[in-house]
C-alpha cells in the first residue's frame, strides 16, 4: 500500500455557504479539477496579490497574535 506523508501540509476545513460551494464546484468542473485545489489556487492567488500584508516577515511580526490558544 503506499503510504504518502505530508511533512510541511497542514490540513484545515472550511464551512462555506451551498451556493458559494456550488460555484466553487462548477468551477473545478471547469477545468477538472475539485473544490479542493480551487480553493488551494484561489488562496495562493490572494497571497501573490498581497506580498506586504502575506509575506513571511509581516507574518512572523504577527506570528503570535495569529496563534490560538
């Protein structure tokens, strides 16, 4: 059986509304894909597009008031 391992993944969830779902869907649809990568491209897209509120030195400045505790 193969196993694969994720060493630098973090796994996360989200609860979004049916309709919004339902656009993310016919978008992976689209271009055969799944929600799933939709949403991984969508939020890599975000973070490109904000290098100064996203980046790795603003977000180690925050690095504590991000953390929950």
């Amino acid at each position: 059986m193969n196993k694969t391992t994720f060493h630098h993944d973090r796994m996360t969830s989200l609860r979004l509304p049916k309709g919004i779902y339902e656009r993310l869907q016919l978008i992976a649809d689209e271009n055969w894909t799944n929600v799933s990568s939709v949403i991984r491209q969508g939020i890599r897209r975000e973070l490109e597009a904000h290098p100064e509120v996203y980046g790795h030195d603003s977000l180690m400045i925050h690095q504590d008031k991000n953390r929950v505790i």
